[in-house]
C-alpha cells in the first residue's frame, strides 16, 4: 500500500490514466449507441380532445438497407399533460423519447385555442429548439401526420421546409416556437402560424415512397398503417392561424395573407394580378405584374390624438404575364411589355384595396401583427398611452388606429 | 627485456578470431604489430605501414628505427600516437588502432588509427523527404557526419567536442555548437548530463534522449531529432546544440520546442505561402489523429443531438448490424490498422503489394460487406491513422495520445475531450527543457519568433535569432 | 520578487473572468427581475465592476514588487490582513461553487442528455486541480495558448448573433421602474466583481506593458460582452427568460445553423474551456487565502496539502445541495449575490485606500529605490538579489554617490 502511495505521489499522470482507462472501459466497452435506445422524433402531433390530450409521434427507424433512406414510425398515445403522452408514446416504442432533431409540432385547431399552455412542455424542454416549426392543421395532428409521412423523406417538399418556405416568400412571418411565446408577450401580442390543410385537392401523397412502418402497443396508444392510398391531399396555400396572446382568434385566408404581405419586406416575391385591364394597347387584359426589391417603411405619427401609420413601399413592378381576352387583339405588340402610367396607377389602387381590405379583417381580429404598439408607443409615450386609456376596451386599440399606404413605384 | 606495455596489450587484446599478431623485422629491431583485422584499411596498412617500414630496412639509413622515427618519418598514413601507459593502451585497443611495440623500447608504443568499417552513404532519409532541396542524410559513420556538418559550416567558430559514452562501446559522442551563437550554460548542461551517464553500452542516439531529458517519464519528446545535415546546420546557426552519436544516423539537437516538429525542411526550400498552408495542414493532421475516433464515440453515446440528421440516419443506416458496440468498433479497428502497419514494416518489399490487398480490400470492404466492422468506423480510424504522418516524428506520442482521447470521449463524452485537450496542453506548458518553454512561441507569446512558427514568413524578414530559448547574438540578418 | 507571468497573461486571465456566467444564464436572469430593461441592469453593474476594477488596479500598479500579503501585513497588521483573506476565501469559494454547479447544470442541459453529476464532477475538479498544480506559469501559458481561439470563436458566434438581430426592436428602454433595474443589477452581482482576483498575483506579474495589456484586454471583453448583449437583447426582446443558455440560443435561429443543423458545440465547447479556465483562477485565490489565514511565523506547510480537504468538502457539498431544495440560481440571487457586491466593493475600497498609507520606514526605502533606479539602471540586471540589497543598503548610508 506504502509503494502505491509512493507510486501516485511520484507518477500522478500514470495513475490518472490508469483510472481513467478503467472507467471508460467498464462504462462504454459494452454501451451501446445512444440512438439505439432512444426514439428521435422528427414530428409531434397534438391534439386537443376536450381535456386530454393525444400525442402523435413521428420517431425514425434504422434500417440495415446500407442506403441512405429514411424510415418512420407513427405512433400515438394519450394522457392527461403532453408529458405523460409523450412518455406513454416512448413507452409503447420500447425506447426514450429523444427531441433534439425535432423539425416540428403540428396542433390542431383545438389545441392551438391556447397554443402557448399546448407547446409550454417543448418550450421549457431544452433539447427542443425554438426554431421548430408549428402547423396547425384543419384535421387532427394524427392524420394529418400519418397522411403527410410519404413526405417526411423527401427533403425538399416535406412540411417543415413548407413552412419555412411560408415564412420567407409567401407570410413574412416566423411559425416556430419562439414566434409564439414572443407574440404573448410582446406589447403587439400577434403572430401568424402556418395553417396546412388536408383537402380533396393538394399535393398527392400516395406514391411509391411511402415507406411508413408502423408498430402497434397495446393500452391507449395505437399507430396506423400509411400504405391506403387514401383521397386526402396536402394544401398549402398560405392561409394562416392568427395568433393574439398565445390564443387562436381565427384563420386567415390565403388572399388577406398575401394582401397584408405588402406591408411586410420579408416576402420575397408577390405579384398583383390586374383584370380587366384596358388601355391603348391592351383591352380585357389579365395583366401579371411581379415586384421586384421591394422596401417597405413603416412611419408611426399622431395626427391630433388619433394614432396612425404610414406604410411607405418603395418597389419595382415588371409585367411577367398578359393574358388577353379580346380575340380581336392578336398581335404581340412589344409595347405592352413597358409599364407604363396606367398599369402604375391601377397597380398601386389595387396594391391599397387589397391590404385596406384585409388589414380591415386584421382590426377584427383585434390583431397587431406589424407592431404598432410597440411604433406608436416609441414615437410618443405619453399620447398612445392616453389614447390607450380612452378606449372602453384597451385590447380593442387596434380599431382606432389610421393606415395609410403610400406606394413608390420606381421606374424599371 | 619484457615489454611489460606489449603483455599487456596482449591480454586486453585476447585472443579472438580477428586479432593479428605480425613481426616486421627493420634493421636490428623487430617491431610488432598487434590489430584486429576487421576493423583496419588492408591498403592502409600495406601501403602506409608496412611497405614504409620495409623501404627503411632496405634504405641507405643504417639506425635502428626508434618509435620516434616511425611515428615522424617513416609511417605515412592515419593518425600516430605515443603511448607510454597502459590505459592509452587499452583505449587505443578498444577504438581499434593499430599498436606497434618496438623490441629495443619497451616503455612505450605507437597507435595508428587506420579504422575502416563498411559504412553507408549519405541516403535521403525515408521520413524527411523533399521535393526540392539537399536530400543527404546522416549515416551510421561519426566521421562522414561530421564532414557534412563542416562542409555546411566553415568557421571557426563551430565546436566539436568528443566524449565517449558506453562501458563496453565506447561510443563516440560529439556535441558541436557555434561559439558566439549557442548558450554556453545549455552546453555545460548536455555536457555535464553525458559525463554522468555510466551505462553498458550505447547503440543508438536513442538511448541518450532519456538522460537529456528533464522530465524522464513523459510521453512527449524533449529533444529533437533529424536525419538531415541541412536541418542540424539551420538549428544550430537559431543557438541550438547538436548531438552526434557514432553508430547512428539521428542527431540530436537541443534545446527542443514543439513547433520544430511542425516545421519541416521542405517548408524553406519552397514558397512562403504554400510552406504556410502546409503547416496548418500539420497542426489539422495533429488534431484530427488525435480527437476524432475520440470524438466519434462521444456522438455515438452522449451527443447524438450534435449530430446533424442526415448524418445521423447514414451512421445509424450503416451501424444497425454491427454487432459490436462502438467503443469496441473502434478498438477492433485500431488494432486491425496496428497489425497491418507493423507487418507492412517487416514484410519484405515484393510482400507489400500483397499485403496492402489483404489489408485494404480483403479486411476492410470485407469486414463491412459482412456486417463486422461499419463504414463510419473503418472511414475514422483511417483518417485518423493517415493523419499522423503529416508529422512521423510525433508518430508514437500521438498514437497514444490518440489511445488516450478514445478512453476520454468514450467515457465522458465531449466535456471528457475538451477536458483532455485543456489537460494536455497544460502539462506541456510546465515542461520546460534547457530553459526554453515547450511551446514557445505561442506560450508564452513570442512575437518575433511567430515568423517561423505556425506560418513561415520571408527570409529577408528574419532579422532576430529566436528568442524562445537562450543564445547569444540576436541579430542574423544585417539589413 | 520572481516574476512568474507576464503582463499579457494576466491581460488575459481578467478577459476570462469577466466572461464566464455573463454569457450563459445572465440574461435570462436579469430579464426575470428588469424585464426589457435587461440591458440597463448589465451595464450598470458593468459600471460599478469597472469601477471596482479601476482601484483594485491602481492598487496593483502602486506595489510592483510586493507580494498581495506582505502588502496587507504591512499596511493593516497580520489580524486585518487575516480577515480581508478571509474575505477573499468567502467571495471566490462562492464564485467556485456556482461555477461548478453553473457550469455541471449548463453543460448537462446543452449536450448531455444522460450524465450523472459525479461524472462531471470527477472532471471538472481533476482538470482545475490539475492546472493549478502545474503552477501559475504553466496555467497562465495555456490560458494564453487557447486564447486566439476562445476570441475568435466569441467573435464568431456574436457576429452570427448579430445576422439575426434586429436593433430597432432594443428601443424603448427604460420603461421599467429604477427599483427593478437596480433589482436586476444587485440580485445577479454573483456573475461580476471577478477584478480582485489580480490583487492576490501581485509580485508575481512581469510590469513590462502592463498597463497597455491590461486595458486592452478589458476593452475587448467590454467589446465583446457589450455586443453579445446588445445582439441578444435586441433578439430575445420579450423571450430572454426561456433563454438560459445565451450563447448556444443566440445562433439558433441564423440560416447557417440551420443547415448544419446543430452548432451548439461550438458554444459549448467554448464555454467548457472558459469554465475549466476561471475554475483555477478561483482555485488559487482560494488556496491562498486559506493558507495566509492558517500560516504563522512559525509554521507553514506547503499549499497543495490544502487541494485535499477542500476537494473532499466541495464534493460533499456539490452532492448535497446540486439536487437540492434551493437551486443554486436562487440561492445566489438572494443571498450570494449581495454578499459578493459587499465583499468585492469594499475590499477594493480598502486596498485602493491602504496603497496610499506609507508608514516612515517604506518613505525612505522609496526614496533609496528611486534613486537606485535612476542612477545605476544596469543593476536591473543583475540576478543576484543580495548584491541588490547590499548596494541599496551602501547608499542608504551616504546617500547618492
């Protein structure tokens, strides 16, 4: 024992190693991979039924194929919290629910009535990033998972990519984690959440990719089989959940999105159709103009006592479609190409009715996504606060609140 | 009379296969020879001795030849020596001269040192290869390496000082410093360090390393190391002292720092930019032979959330089969690459072709086609393997360091590797060798000395002698 | 006296600890008391630990060539310098506990899924002893050594940070009541006031530069902290307290991440190697001052006998009260957190005031080194300290030759 001491006094390194080697031997010789027990979920589905709550889980499966496919599992449980839920679901897979590659959280409509106290297990959960999407969906999570798995492959067109296609070119607006809990908090409270539908008409989603493996667990959990072709389709077409205060208070159509996406330089690409366009070269003409560089401004100002705001956009048009009507009208005349005075003025008339029109839908949804409190109570404290004190209902400031657009359309 | 000195030699000599025992006879005096014949030039010998000799017996001079008169005028080749005591006698045996014993003088006897020995010539060392530039390298033969050292250096000032080292071998041991450039307390040091040495035998400059040493029990090299003459020559001309050893081709240099080893010959005989993007390559080669099996296993069993998806679902794809965990994967695997490299040593050279098929096709695309080792595995092991030699001088420290970052990544996942690499580091800050600190110049920070380190600036602008260790005279470069 | 760090590493050793808890749960807990005026609450503190350090440093520079004890002794008497050690050991074993518990909860929750305390534990304590017993100059070379790189990758990660950030939405500040702010300020004190830990390096640093090396590297860890802040505050407006890990979440939303997937390793990492750095810093405060309160005339002992005990009781301790009913978070916001502004603002009071206090006999050594130093400035080199003394003490007799 002397000499041991003796050893360690005088070789304090070799002794380390030797305790170091030991532990790691013993610990990991026979470890297996952390994957190997665990459950990596790709998607959640929540549903709402009354009190409970039912939670889908879209976990990956290895295969021994060598190739480079990807496998999935659905599986379903209920219980009272989603904490239980998902335990119970990792409990039927025979594996512990891992959430670090979680790409995204679907609700349904019920759910997403109070999408914060839904999502507050995967905010406080740190493996969770809040850059994770959520879809509400007009059918339950369950299905709308299980019919979207042929998909969840497919890197390209799988439904997260959808929403962060959403987000960039069609919305304007984040739908992750962190999107929901800054809206409740945030004086403006509102955001927008992806809205996919499952419909007749959509994205086709039998095919020969649908490699859907299911496992069934006895108890209150089941999962489904994916290989019916079955008549559901996905239907992105950009309508949204309006979120205000953590809480649904009602769905956006597709048309008021992209109408209000002017007032937002986020979304990349819009294009304003103009019907029944005539003028000296055209006549009933469907005329297709895209917008280019688009810079949007918003200016916050107190005309007397009555707060407003002035969007100022600033952006390029070009002509990308002609549709004629008068068969009379043949001939391709090159000038139509230019954009000329009346095209602009019919354009920028039609740009304000259609954001006018939805902001309009906005104010009754008592929805403040462009952050005018926040602008108006910058600009002047003391005038928005008494504003604010005048009304009957404060949450109601919204509808008190002067837009005015004005449009730059710079010359190509 | 007894020549008493002749006895002697005689007994020390002993009677082996090789000794020669031959009587000239010059005039009135016999003169004998005593040598062992393996270890002399026959045509010195003929030519240089004995026909001088014979030309004297037949020569108009009548006086009997005095050992005076053969070391001055009549003996003309090698190195002659007067030898009056006997323990000149018995070191002038074991350095294996020639001893001529005079019959009419008993109290002395002359040595010639007419050693000659089959010795290699100058070869481009395996391990220091160059695209362009000197492609000598030091051989097995004290004298020729001294040679391509003087030739590079012809001043005055270069030192060379002999000690002999070895109870039975004797070997010769010559540190050779510039006066003027090195720290004379570092050369008091190494010499002083290798007179204390009482040891059996030296074979190789190797078993100095341990007693140059100042932390004997380390993994990492204290003392430099190299094959080439024009590395030695540039390392001493920066106030390094250089260590020659007979009977081997590596010189020693002293004192060491890290970088040396990151630096290579060829970095000085091409552009400075490329020579530049080489060195990180080195210190990228270090690092990824070090952590990356380690840092393998701490994805595979703490981190899998650090893993991207994609490459999750190859490994686990790849993986679903094996039957072994990872940990012993990998062991498996650096065992399998061990065996193959040290046969691939030992194999004669027509055996490679077949061994590199067995190894690589047969063990590695068979073992994964039969489920026993995994691609992730087999991919990470070889690069790790390969990367080690960007630098094959650090190729024993960094396999065990290697060993080490396995067990640490393994164990404790990425806190057990950072851990390591904060650990490592620390240790090799506190070594400090002929007071130069290991690491030197990134710790601590020597800025001039940044222009050779990690990138390799223009010559015109190394003004300064390196300021990492100690030496004299700062200044090389007159502007 | 033998001069063991140069004045670069000690540059470096402060932009260490003034990093550290700033850059993980920081911002999270100020958002918890101070809201959107977070911001405020950081800077005033960063103010009062400037402050702080300005006379903690002034202390510094005034005694160039006297170790932090024989300073006190000198100054207050053994009992005084007693107590101020005592001092010392209170603020850094807290600052060391919380560091260990912070730094266990951060890495546990960041990228360890399944790892027990003892593991972290076992090498979190190996590693920080280990760097101690290499001695201060070997641990002040590695600190140097990883330097370029823990800056570069702070740079890194914030300029990511920034990609992300949106500094229209950090106004309106101010909106919250003063209460709140200095709320904010007092409760995380715990994660400032790092500065006198230069005081027990005194006679131990290289002078040469130091003053250029020692603000230069407190510029750039204000640089650094105050852009992290800003990148963070301006992001996380209204959801900094669903944040408790800044670092890892200010790169979470840039569009590189999302390719990769995962960069919360490089965060990570950079924030095990600060961690495993500040843990010997804090270590060596500690072992000092315990040995300079248990040391007499008469006895002393050597001071990594006192690594032993002092590990055995910070394991029991990290074992009790990790899982326990207090969290450390709390437990430093309601009690530790004052008792470090207290003990950080007075001793840097005290020491900045005692400098100024010579008693006769340093009067007249001040006025022979004066002029030793500016008559004969070859002595300088010469390494013998006794032929030092013994020319000091000749013109002590006769004055200046």
């Amino acid at each position: 024992m002397k000499k041991f001491f003796e050893f360690s006094f005088k070789r304090p390194i070799l002794v380390l190693i030797f305790i170091i080697s030991a532990f790691s031997i013993f610990s990991c010789a026979i470890k297996p991979s952390q994957s190997t027990n665990h459950a990596i979920l790709r998607a959640v589905g929540v549903d709402k039924i009354g009190d409970e709550y039912e939670v889908s889980i879209l976990s990956f499966t290895s295969s021994s194929t060598q190739n480079f496919s990807e496998n999935y599992t659905l599986t379903s449980a209920k219980g009272e919290s989603i904490t239980q839920a998902l335990q119970l679901a990792g409990d039927y897979l025979g594996k512990q629910i891992a959430l670090a590659h979680l790409s995204t959280i679907v609700v349904n409509l019920q759910a997403s009535e109070n999408l914060t106290e839904t999502l507050d297990y995967f905010a406080r959960e740190y493996v969770v990033n809040n850059s994770t999407n959520i879809i509400c969906t007009n059918t339950t999570a369950k299905e709308f998972l299980e019919k979207t798995l042929p998909l969840e492959s497919e890197d390209s067109s799988n439904e997260s990519n959808i929403v962060t296609h959403n987000a960039k070119f069609v919305t304007g607006f984040d739908s992750n984690i962190e999107s929901v809990y800054e809206s409740a908090n945030k004086p403006s409270r509102t955001t927008f959440v992806s809205y996919l539908k499952l419909a007749d008409e959509g994205v086709d989603l039998s095919g020969e990719n649908n490699s859907a493996s299911s496992d069934s667990s006895g108890g209150s959990g089941n999962s489904e089989s994916g290989q019916k072709k079955e008549d559901k389709k996905l239907e992105n077409d950009g309508s949204v959940v309006v979120l205000v205060k953590g809480k649904n208070a009602g769905i956006l159509e597709s048309e008021d999105v992209r109408n209000l996406s002017w007032g937002t330089p986020n979304t990349k690409k819009s294009n304003i159709n103009l019907q029944n366009y005539s003028d000296e070269n055209l006549q009933d003409a469907t005329v297709v103009l895209v917008c280019q560089g688009r810079r949007v401004k918003k200016e916050a100002y107190f005309d007397g006592d009555i707060p407003c705001v002035k969007f100022s956009l600033s952006m390029q048009l070009d002509v990308m479609e002609i549709l004629q009507k008068n068969a009379l009208i043949k001939t391709y005349i090159p000038k139509t190409t230019h954009f000329n005075d009346k095209m602009r003025r019919d354009a920028k008339e039609k740009i304000k009715s259609d954001f006018y029109t939805s902001f309009e839908k906005i104010k009754q949804l008592n929805a403040d996504p462009f952050n005018f409190y926040e602008m108006l109570e910058k600009k002047d404290k003391n005038k928005f606060k008494n504003y604010i004190y005048s009304l009957e209902n404060q949450e109601d400031y919204m509808k008190g609140i002067k837009v005015v657009m004005e449009i730059n359309l710079r010359k190509n | 009379m007894e020549n008493m000195l002749f006895e002697f030699a005689k007994t020390i000599i002993g009677e082996n296969l090789d000794v020669v025992e031959k009587q000239v006879k010059c005039k009135d005096v016999t003169l004998t020879l005593l040598f062992y014949k393996s270890m002399i030039k026959e045509d010195y010998l003929i030519y240089g001795i004995l026909k001088p000799i014979l030309d004297y017996e037949n020569g108009k001079d009548s006086e009997n030849p005095t050992l005076d008169n053969l070391k001055n005028q009549i003996i003309s080749t090698g190195i002659i020596e007067k030898l009056e005591d006997e323990q000149s006698v018995k070191k002038a045996i074991t350095q294996n001269k020639i001893l001529i014993f005079s019959n009419n003088q008993t109290d002395a006897c002359l040595s010639v040192d007419i050693v000659d020995y089959p010795a290699r010539l100058p070869q481009e060392p395996p391990t220091s290869a160059v695209l362009k530039g000197p492609r000598e390298g030091f051989v097995e033969d004290i004298r020729t390496n001294i040679t391509l050292i003087r030739r590079r250096l012809a001043t005055d000032k270069l030192v060379l000082k002999e000690l002999s080292v070895g109870k039975y071998t004797q070997t010769k041991v010559v540190i050779s410093y510039i006066e003027g450039i090195a720290s004379k307390a570092v050369v008091c040091s190494i010499k002083s360090r290798l007179e204390k040495i009482n040891i059996d035998g030296v074979i190789d400059a190797y078993y100095l390393i341990n007693f140059l040493e100042d932390k004997r029990f380390s993994v990492f090299k204290q003392v430099g190391s190299t094959e080439k003459p024009d590395i030695v020559v540039g390392k001493m001309l920066e106030g390094r002292v250089a260590i020659i050893v007979d009977n081997s081709p590596i010189v020693l240099t002293l004192p060491f720092l890290y970088m040396e080893d990151i630096q290579s010959s060829n970095d000085y005989y091409t552009n400075n930019f490329y020579a530049t993007f080489i060195r990180f390559i080195r210190l990228f080669g270090i690092f990824m032979s070090i952590i990356v099996p380690g840092f393998y296993l701490a994805l595979r069993f703490y981190h899998y959330n650090l893993v991207p998806f994609k490459f999750l679902v190859t490994i686990d794809n790849a993986t679903q089969t094996i039957p072994l965990t990872p940990f012993l994967e990998i062991v498996f695997l650096l065992i399998l690459f061990q065996l193959l490299y040290e046969v691939s040593l030992r194999l004669p050279q027509y055996l490679g072709l077949a061994t590199s098929i067995v190894g690589a096709l047969i063990l590695g695309d068979t073992g994964v086609k039969a489920g026993l080792i995994s691609p992730p595995g087999v991919l990470v092991i070889a690069l790790s393997i390969i990367s080690i030699y960007t630098v094959p001088d650090q190729e024993g420290q960094l396999n065990l360091l290697r060993a080490v970052f396995i067990l640490l990544g393994g164990g404790f996942g990425l806190f057990g590797i950072v851990s390591g690499v904060v650990f490592t580091v620390g240790y090799l800050n506190s070594l400090n060798n002929y007071g130069a600190p290991y690491l030197a110049p990134l710790s601590p920070l020597v800025r001039s000395d940044l222009k050779d380190a990690f990138y390799k600036s223009n010559i015109t602008k190394m003004v300064d002698r390196p300021r990492s260790f100690k030496n004299k005279n700062k200044v090389r470069l007159k502007k | 006296m033998k001069k063991e760090i140069s004045s670069r590493q000690l540059g470096i050793l402060i932009f260490i600890s003034m990093l550290g808890f700033k850059l993980t749960f920081l911002p999270a807990s100020l958002y918890k008391y101070a809201r959107t005026d977070g911001i405020i609450s950081f800077f005033l503190a960063l103010i009062i630990d400037l402050i702080c350090f300005v006379l903690v440093f002034i202390t510094f520079l005034r005694n160039e060539d006297v170790s932090f004890s024989a300073f006190l002794e000198k100054r207050i008497g053994m009992f005084f310098a007693k107590i101020v050690y005592f001092l010392f050991f209170i603020f850094f074993i807290f600052k060391l506990f919380f560091l260990i518990s912070a730094g266990i909860y951060f890495v546990k929750e960041a990228i360890y899924e399944e790892g027990t305390l003892s593991l972290f534990l076992f090498l979190f304590l190996l590693t920080i002893n280990s760097l101690f017993l290499f001695k201060i100059n070997a641990f002040s070379r590695t600190v140097e050594f990883f330097f370029p790189m823990i800056f570069f990758v702070l740079v890194f990660i914030i300029v990511l940070g920034f990609l992300t950030s949106n500094f229209h939405s950090l106004t309106p500040l101010f909106v919250r009541n003063s209460s709140e702010i200095f709320n904010g300020t007092f409760r995380n004190f715990i994660s400032f006031g790092d500065f006198i830990f230069i005081l027990p390096f005194m006679g131990k640093v290289n002078f040469e530069k130091i003053k250029t090396n020692v603000i230069k590297f407190v510029c750039y860890a204000l640089i650094i902290l105050s852009s992290f802040y800003i990148a963070y505050f301006s992001f996380f407006k209204y959801t900094a307290y669903m944040h408790f890990h800044a670092i890892t979440d200010i790169i979470e939303f840039v569009p590189l991440a999302a390719i990769i997937e995962n960069l919360d390793w490089l965060p990570t990492t950079l924030m095990l190697t600060i961690f495993l750095f500040q843990g010997p810093i804090y270590l060596f405060v500690v072992v000092n001052s315990l040995y300079n309160i248990t040391k007499t005339r008469k006895f002393s002992y050597d001071k990594r006998f006192i690594l032993i005990p002092f590990n055995i009781i910070f394991i029991l301790l990290e074992l009790l009260l990790f899982y326990g009913a207090i969290s450390m978070l709390v437990l430093s916001q309601q009690v530790a957190s004052f008792v470090c502004f207290a003990i950080s603002v007075f001793v840097s009071i005290l020491c900045f005031a005692i400098s100024f206090i010579k008693k006769k006999t340093e009067r007249k050594k001040h006025y022979i080194v004066k002029l030793y130093n500016e008559d004969l400035k070859w002595i300088s080199e010469m390494k013998n300290f006794n032929k030092k003394l013994a020319i000091k003490k000749s013109f002590k007799v006769g004055g200046a030759k």
